[in-house]
C-alpha cells in the first residue's frame, strides 16, 4: 500500500488538519480499515500533543507546565486546536526541526492508525489529560487496551499497550530539547514498523 497523500512540514499540516485540503487519516485508508475489520479507529500519536510537548522543550522561557496543561506566558492553554493554528508560525526553530518533519512525513500512513473502542478517540484527546500519548492513556485503561489488542491481533499495538518507552507525562511535559528529538525518533520507528507489519498483512489479505 503507497502512501496517498504525502506532508512534507508543519506548515503542510496545518493546511491538511484546518484548512480542508486533504481527507482524514480514516478516510484516507477506509478500504484498508474495511479489509482489516477495524470497526472504531484513531490516530495512533496525534499532531496536537506532540507539537506542544516540542513547545515545552524548545521554549521554556514562553511556556509552564501545570501537572496536565502546558500553558503560554500569559496563562494560554496551549494544548488547543485554536492556538496552534494561530500561532505555529512563530516557532520557527520547532517547527523546521528534522525529527518533527520526519515525525510530519510519516503522519499519514496506516502506521499511525490504530482500532479503538468506541469513544476512545474523544475520551483520550479531549478528557484524559493525557496529550493524547497512546501509551500513557492506555497503560489507564489496561484491562480494555489488552482487550481489544486481543480482538485485533493485527494492529501490532502489544508494545504501545504495555508502555514499552516507559513514557511518563511528568517526564514528558519536562524534556530537553535532544531528549524531545530522542522522542520523536522513537515515534517515528513505532509508526514505520507498524506501517510495514500492516501491510504486509493487507498484501496476504488479497
């Protein structure tokens, strides 16, 4: 399976995600989620959180953290859809970093999908106060998270379920800059290796 639509930058992103110029993640690989039998499903590590974390690392002269906000030096929450829009372009030096565009180049691939139960997408970016990072808001919810990796064999999620980066939110909320670079490799290699793994198995599906 090729990629079908293809985010170079942030910049790229933006356009995508707010401004209409291109189909959702699901709508993108629907025949694929169809021929997997994936019944719910979710980004598996969404832009939002990701970008604010690298706000935190890259400026922390601008932004404070709370135990479940990242906030602006003028109390902005900056874990919001409205503020990255509004304000991306002035975070040059983050938004131009190498491991974020590759993290953006592979951002639309079936890699970074993931069968979900039903509501789990909007309890996990918008309630969980989490920063929609799979493994912390799975390693929440266990028992369902082993449930359902069960139902879907195929979705090669066992290592995001069972937290093996032993990611941590007090710790995420507060990385340097290179441990935020180590971050979005180990992302990135999560997201190639399940691409790989689930079209292989699409491939013996046809």
């Amino acid at each position: 399976m090729k990629l079908k639509e293809q985010l170079e930058t942030v910049e790229d992103f933006i356009a995508w995600k707010y401004d209409g110029k291109g189909d959702t993640l699901e709508k993108i690989f629907s025949n694929e989620i169809e021929k997997l039998g994936w019944e719910k499903t979710d980004t598996l590590y969404s832009f939002l959180g990701i970008y604010v974390i690298g706000l935190k690392a890259f400026y922390p002269y601008i932004f404070t953290c709370t135990k479940y906000m990242i906030k602006t030096d003028i109390g902005t929450n900056a874990y919001s859809n409205k503020y990255l829009r509004e304000n991306f372009e002035q975070f040059e030096e983050l938004n131009t970093t190498k491991e974020l565009k590759e993290y953006v180049n592979n951002y639309l691939t079936i890699g970074n999908l993931i069968p979900i139960w039903p509501g789990g997408n909007v309890d996990r970016g918008v309630f969980s106060n989490c920063f929609d990072i799979p493994e912390i808001y799975f390693e929440r919810h266990k028992r369902m998270a082993r449930a359902l990796v069960k139902v879907y064999k195929d979705a090669y999620m066992d290592d995001i379920i069972e937290n093996k980066k032993r990611l941590n939110l007090d710790e995420l909320i507060k990385l340097s800059i290179e441990e935020y670079k180590r971050f979005l490799i180990s992302i990135v290699d999560t997201i190639k290796f399940r691409n790989h793994k689930i079209n292989e198995k699409l491939v013996s599906k046809t």
